[in-house]
C-alpha cells in the first residue's frame, strides 16, 4: 500500500508542478494516448519518448549511486525493476496484467484530461488517485509497470550491475503499456464520439 501511495502521490506533485508546462507526461504509454487520440504531434510525442527514457535511466542511475555510496543492499537486485515473479513467471500473463492495467490509467487520464470533460483543478488528482489503485491491483503480479520508461530505465542499471534478469523480460513492460494505451485510446475516441 506504501508504494502504490508513493507512486500515486508522486504523479499528484508532478502532475501540479509541470503540468501546465508539458502536460505532465513523464510516461511513454501516456503519451502515446494522447498522440492517438489526436492531442500531440508525432515530432513532439518522439522528442517526449527520448526525454522520458532518458530521464528514467538518469533516475535509476542515481538510485544505484545513493545505494552504491550508502552502503545498502538492494534487496530486489533490480533497482525496482519489474518483474514476472508475481505469475509464476509467464510473460502472457505478466503482458495482459501490464495491457489491463495501462487501459485502465490511460483512459482515466483522457477522460479526465479533456477539455469536453472540463474537470480542472482536479485532473491531477484523479490521475494520481488512479494510479494508487493500479498499483494495489497489480504491484504483486508484475510490480506494475505500466510505463516502459519507468521499466527500462532500472533494468538498464541493473544489468549495468550485473543483474539481466529484469532486462530479459522487459519487452513484456514496454509491450503491455504500449498495447494498453492504444486500446485504451481507441476506447476513448470511441466513446467520445458515441456522445456526438
């Protein structure tokens, strides 16, 4: 319950501090929403794909210097790299976790987000409040991904750190958010024009 109320706070913060300035995205699949459902450009939703990864390596690579300098062990050895433990392994399974559980987060964010929907103040924390929620449903199946930057970046430093598990079933933790997201906009697109 404590990570997922990390997680969720966290986008709270993010989502009122940088809000107004890039829209808060700070996940590809999120991104990727948005693209779809006709709210970026393409030249913009790559320039936001490169920063999102970067950024989340810059991230994960800090973690491991405050634990390489501090002296702790990473209890996970992944750097909080998701995993496949949670479903015995199967990466089907961990794929249509990650699928449900981004559909769910992305299309919470396009219904809240739209200027039809005109919510205002409290866009941020539905979105945050939605992700707490993702979280608790998920954080013991996949330790829920459901942004491949936030995947790839930790399991990038880990294997830097000797440990690939996490880098050989990231796939499933960029694939899964990708696909929910997609879905998740066409859902979107559809309802929203079903009210016309």
């Amino acid at each position: 319950l404590l990570t997922a109320l990390a997680f969720g706070l966290t986008i709270v913060a993010m989502a009122y501090s940088i809000g107004n300035i890039s829209g808060c995205h700070i996940n590809p699949a999120v991104s990727l929403g948005v693209l779809i459902s006709g709210g970026m450009e393409v030249k913009e939703f790559v320039a936001y794909i490169i920063s999102q990864c970067l950024g989340a390596l810059a991230g994960s690579g800090l973690l491991a210097l405050i634990f390489k300098a501090g002296g702790v062990t990473d209890k996970t050895g992944g750097f909080g790299s998701n995993g496949l433990g949670g479903v015995n392994g199967s990466a089907c399974a961990g794929l249509l976790v990650e699928i449900v559980l981004t559909f769910i987060f992305v299309i919470a964010i396009l219904g809240v987000t739209s200027k039809k929907a005109n919510h205002g103040s409290f866009a941020g924390i539905v979105i945050g409040l939605t992700l707490v929620v993702v979280h608790i449903l998920g954080i013991g199946l996949t330790g829920t991904s459901v942004n491949p930057a936030r995947s790839l970046g930790p399991a990038i430093v880990a294997a830097i750190d000797g440990n690939t598990d996490a880098i050989a079933s990231v796939w499933v933790f960029i694939v899964g958010p990708m696909a929910g997201s997609v879905l998740a906009a066409f859902v979107y697109k559809a309802l929203e024009g079903s009210k016309k």
